[in-house]
C-alpha cells in the first residue's frame, strides 16, 4: 500500500506517470481505498494479457545472464515476477524508473 501512496503522490504531483504492477483487481481495491482514481496503467506480469511482453522481457534477461547460469526457463519464470519485470521494463526503455516496496 506504500508504494500506491508512493505513485499516488507522484502522479498528483506532476512527478511520474505511474504504471503499476500487480493484479489488477486487488491494486484497483486498494486505488480506492486511498482514494487514488487517476486513469494509469495496470500491467499484470502473470497474465496472458502479458504474455508477449513477459517472452520479450525473458529472451533479453536470458541472453544477458545467460553466461551467469541463468536459463531460458529460469528467464521465463523471473519474468512473473513484479520486480524482476519491472526492472527489464526500465532495461528495454518501457519505463523511466522503478519503486518498489520493502516486501520485496
């Protein structure tokens, strides 16, 4: 919830444009709770709606890491993580940067 307050106060301030990721139904849960009802992006990195996306992601981890013993598998799979994916969305020039909460 820190890090929606986070982005929260970033978008009303002028200072980002969030793009949250997560699942959709619980992050627009939380938006309203907080009270946070800006029209942003909510990309789930689990999600079919994901899936080209997520194998894009993967196959540029892969071939980065793969001389540190990262395989395409394990590639495939990190990519379903919200950190990990987010990351790669700020390698691959999809984002300007990332927070992420101390959870994770």
């Amino acid at each position: 919830m820190d890090v929606l307050k986070a982005a929260q106060i970033s978008y009303e301030n002028g200072i980002a444009i969030p793009v949250l990721l997560g699942r959709e139904d619980v992050i627009r849960d939380h938006m309203q709770e907080i009270e946070f009802d800006a029209d942003v992006e909510i990309i789930d990195p689990t999600s079919d709606k994901s899936k080209e996306r997520r194998d894009r992601y993967a196959q540029e981890h892969w071939l980065a890491r793969n001389r540190k013993g990262v395989s395409k598998y394990d590639a495939n799979r990190l990519m379903r993580d919200r950190n990990y994916f987010g990351a790669m969305m700020v390698q691959m020039g999809d984002a300007d940067g990332m927070i992420s909460g101390y959870t994770r």
